[in-house]
C-alpha cells in the first residue's frame, strides 16, 4: 500500500498532471470559503478518481480473463493515441493560458 501511495504521489508530478491538478485547484477556488463546498467537491474528485481506476482496472482483468493479451500503457504504442494526447494536452494548456 505504501508503494502505490508513493507511486501516485510521483505520478501527480508528471508534466502531463498539471493541467487537470490545475483545473481542480480554480474548481476548489470557486468555492471561496464555502468549507463545506470545498469538502464535498474534494470528495466527489477523490470517489471519482478511484471509481475510475477501479473501472479501468476491471474492464483490464475481464478482457484478460476472456483470452485478450492486454496490460498497462499498450494504447501508448498506437501513434494516433499519441498523437490525440498530444493535441489534447495542447489544447488543455491553451486553455489555461
């Protein structure tokens, strides 16, 4: 457990991570000093950031379950996956701009 929570840790200070920890941090603004606000909306993220690894990791094991050779990052072997990252990103930081 204290490895994943180390990993998550150096995952959030990837480059790619920014822009949405930015998105959240101007949500978490809007609310001002609304406390209660600030909780509800910090625990929406946090259940749905869990709920959505807990989804992709389940999608993962069932396609491996029905004979599929799947496992983490194979969609970063596709250049048009990159290449849409890439444009995404791009526009994510250009709208922060």
């Amino acid at each position: 457990m204290l490895a994943s929570l180390l990993g998550g840790l150096l995952l959030n200070l990837m480059p790619c991570v920014f822009p949405v920890l930015a998105i959240k941090v101007m949500g978490f603004a809007k609310h001002g000093s609304n406390r209660r606000a600030q909780r509800l909306s910090g625990a929406a993220y946090t259940a749905g950031v869990v709920l959505s690894f807990l989804a992709l990791g389940g999608l993962l094991l069932a396609l491996r379950a029905a004979g599929e050779q799947l496992g983490w990052g194979f969609q970063l072997q596709s250049p048009a996956v990159v290449a849409a990252l890439a444009v995404l990103f791009t526009l994510i930081g250009l709208n922060l701009a």
